[in-house]
C-alpha cells in the first residue's frame, strides 16, 4: 500500500470514527422516543424566558423554531403543554428546585436550568410517568456537553422529587405563579387578596368560549356548553381541534373570550350605523358589529393580520370595507357614528391563554404601550362625528394602559365626555363596572356555578362627542 492509499484510508477512519461517536451523534425519534420533543421544549422555554421571545412565533408549524417544526404533530402537542404548564407555574418550579439542590445550579448554568424546569413540569403538572420524565432528562444531560457531568445530579434531584412530589407542591401553594414584577403591580393595584385570586385564576387554563351568530341557547346545547351571562358560550372541558365543531364550516360562530366580546357591545344598537372597527384583526368584534346590522370598515396596519381577518369573515359569510393602514394616517372622507379602538398593549389580562407574555414584557414594555395607546385614541376620537361614540378597549390588567390614558385624554380634548356603563346592564359583571362608570374585568371574574370559569382581563370605557 503506498503513502496515498495509506492516508486516504486515514482520513476515511477518521470521519467513521467522527460519525460512530456517542457524543456527536445526533438525537433522532428512533434513538429514544420523547427527547426531540424535551429538547426543543428547553430551547423555546430558554428563547422565552431569558430572551423574550413570544410563544407564538417559536410554535408557528411554518416558519417557527426549527426544532419545534422538526417533529411529528403528537410531539409538538407535548412541547405546547411542556411550555404552557411551565410558564404558568415557573416561579413555583423553580422554588421547588431550589429546595431539592444542596447548592445552587452554577452561575450561567442556564441550559441545564431549563432541562430541569422540563422535566419537573412534565412530573408536576402533566399526566407524564416519573420514570419517563426522569430517563430522558438524564438521557438529555448525557447528550449536552454542556450538562453530561451533571447527569448524576439530574438523576438524583428528579427521583427524589418523585418520592417528595406532594409535600413539595404543598409547600409553593400559597407562592404566586405569576414573574414578581407583576405580581408587585397586582397588589399595588388591587390589593394582596384580589392580587392573589387574579394570579391564581392566571395559573388555569381558559375554557374556550364562542359568540355565536343566533339561538346561543341552541347552540349551548348542540356543543355541549352553557351560556353565560354576558351572552357567550363556554365550552365545558372541551380540549379537541376547533374546526370538527358543528357549525365552524358554515361559519355559525366564532371563538371569542367573553371579555373580549363586551366592547363591540358597548357601543349599543348600531344597526343602520357607520362603525370603524381599528386595530380589527383578527376580526371577532369585526364580525359582532357586521353581524349587529352596522356597516363595517376595519382597518388594520399589518397585511399578513389583514389577511387573518379577511380569512376569518370568509368563513363567517360576512363582508366589510377593509382598510391596511397605520391607523394614525387613516382620514375618511366621512366621519363615523361610532369607533372602536382595541389598542394594543402589554396582553397581561390574557396571560391564561398566553403565560408567556407575562414573562416576555416587563414594566417599560407597558409604559411604552400606554404611550402609543394615548396617541392612538388622541386620533381615533377625530374619526367620530358630533353625537357619535368611542369605545376605548385593551386586555392589560394595568390602569396605566386603561384609567390613566382616558383620564389624560379627557383633561385637555374638549367636546368629549365619559358616558358611564351600568351595572344593572351586566347582570353577572356587576363588579367589573368601576365607580367612574368604565368596565374592567379580570381574570378572577365571571366563575358560573357548574363550569370553568374566569375571563381575560380587559378595561373598556363609552366616550361620547357632545
């Protein structure tokens, strides 16, 4: 064998020797069933949590997280409930982890951190055997160079927790499941008690409700649900997929919070009216006021959530004028009997659907919020004619996007006025109408005997133009 053949046949050992080894072999389905899954759960919990990247977009089957979007459908359902049961209850995780570690993880050990809040998730909060959770997070220590020489103590913190399980969660029941900062502007806000109610409410997942065109009764019965006082139905315990409901082809309903459904009717009987639906997408109030007989423009800045609600009124049968433009250049040539203004801002009030925001915003997302919702409204009020009305609306839980815009606003724009909201009008909501007449809902709210309960967290006020 000459030099030539001896070193090709080197380099040939070589890249076999590369590809055989343990270390550098990468983690298939095949090889241990789950650990995809568990992997990309601790890589989407680690965008989320330490930097803030919204859930959503990680979970988009299109253009999400790769990791995510390399699995099979059943595993990316494991991830979902991996990362939703962890963020509504990370602060008590990690309270409960503290306890079980002798000392603290090492400084910057974020990695093996995050394994450990995925695999505790999965033994505390979701129907996954200890045994399973517990190989594939030492199986997944094993794999990260970063974390092999903690395997040992992977295994004996998560096996112990199997023996401790009920004591520990016991001793973080009274704990907020909510990031401090929040929890911080809940009682400064509320009080403690309510603060803690809001918090827990906020640790549950939210029942699905739907505002239906007609007959709620009958279709109450026909879904197996109920109807609520504010008019919606509430699914009961339904967890299937949306569209093999009866009724979701032909377009009969659509999912919608019950709080989210309150500001469309606020602005009472607009049939024959002209109403502009801002900020529309995705389309649920834009639906309830085309179907309450008002002749509809949405207008709304973003194309691909433009397409959203467009796809959304194709499969409700119902049509309006739609406007995609920034709402601060949007000057008709008419102005409106009424508007509608769902401003953006923080999202805390949906944090049952959504845990991550409450962990990807922090107290200057929400005064930055407030800022541009004061800029918004500033013009939204420009767009209703004399005798019209505003209804101003957001899901944050914090009176610095809500309370102190409006207030603001009122105190130097002459010819508007506060038109105060009526409890007796909400039968069931009576506490949500504050004493300047204004509508603020919160998680905590709304528990009808018999059913899951609660609703977003929204504030909502009626200006009217003398």
């Amino acid at each position: 064998m000459n030099d030539r053949d001896k070193n090709k046949n080197a380099k040939v050992g070589k890249a076999r020797n590369k590809d055989s080894h343990p270390d550098r072999r990468r983690p298939t389905l095949e090889d241990k069933a789950g650990l995809d899954a568990r992997i990309a759960a601790a890589k989407i919990l680690a965008a989320v949590v330490d930097r803030r990247t919204p859930l959503d977009g990680m979970l988009d089957a299109e253009h999400g997280n790769p990791a995510y979007r390399a699995l099979i459908e059943p595993d990316r359902a494991l991830v979902r409930a991996i990362l939703q049961a962890a963020l509504r209850h990370l602060p008590r995780i990690e309270a409960i982890l503290s306890s079980l570690l002798d000392s603290p993880l090492p400084e910057g050990a974020r990695s093996l951190h995050h394994l450990f809040v995925v695999a505790m998730t999965q033994m505390l909060y979701l129907d996954v055997p200890d045994h399973s959770a517990v190989d594939l997070a030492v199986e997944q220590s094993t794999r990260d160079p970063r974390n092999r020489r903690f395997a040992k103590l992977v295994n004996a913190v998560l096996r112990r927790l199997g023996r401790e399980k009920a004591a520990q969660l016991a001793s973080v029941a009274s704990l907020p499941s909510t990031p401090k900062w929040f929890f911080d502007r809940l009682v400064a806000v509320y009080g403690a008690d309510a603060a803690a109610r809001i918090a827990d409410a906020q640790s549950r997942p939210a029942p699905i409700d739907l505002t239906v065109k007609s007959n709620p009764q009958g279709w109450a019965e026909r879904l197996n649900g109920c109807v609520l006082s504010t008019g919606s139905i509430r699914l009961a315990g339904f967890r299937g997929g949306i569209p093999t409901l009866e009724g979701f082809s032909d377009g009969e309903w659509w999912v919608q919070d019950a709080a989210a459904a309150l500001p469309a009717r606020l602005l009472g009987n607009v049939a024959g009216q002209r109403v502009a639906d801002l900020c529309a997408a995705p389309g649920g109030k834009t639906a309830q006021l085309i179907q309450a007989g008002a002749t509809v423009t949405a207008v709304e800045q973003s194309e691909n959530r433009m397409r959203r609600l467009k796809g959304n009124l194709a499969r409700l049968h119902l049509e309006c004028e739609c406007v995609n433009a920034n709402l601060l250049d949007f000057r008709p040539a008419e102005l409106f009997d009424g508007v509608l203004l769902d401003a953006p801002c923080s999202s805390t009030g949906t944090a049952r659907r959504h845990p991550d925001v409450l962990w990807t915003k922090g107290p200057e997302d929400v005064a930055k919020l407030a800022s541009l919702q004061e800029t918004l409204l500033r013009h939204a009020l420009t767009l209703v004619r004399r005798g019209g009305r505003l209804v101003f609306s957001n899901c944050s839980l914090d009176p610095s996007e809500g309370e102190e815009v409006v207030a603001r606003v009122l105190a130097d724009t002459p010819g508007y006025r506060r038109e105060s909201i009526l409890a007796a009008d909400w039968p069931g909501l009576e506490e949500a109408v504050t004493p300047l007449g204004e509508l603020r809902t919160t998680p905590a709210m709304l528990q009808p005997e018999g059913t899951e309960g609660g609703l977003d967290g929204f504030y909502a006020c009626v200006l009217s133009r003398d």
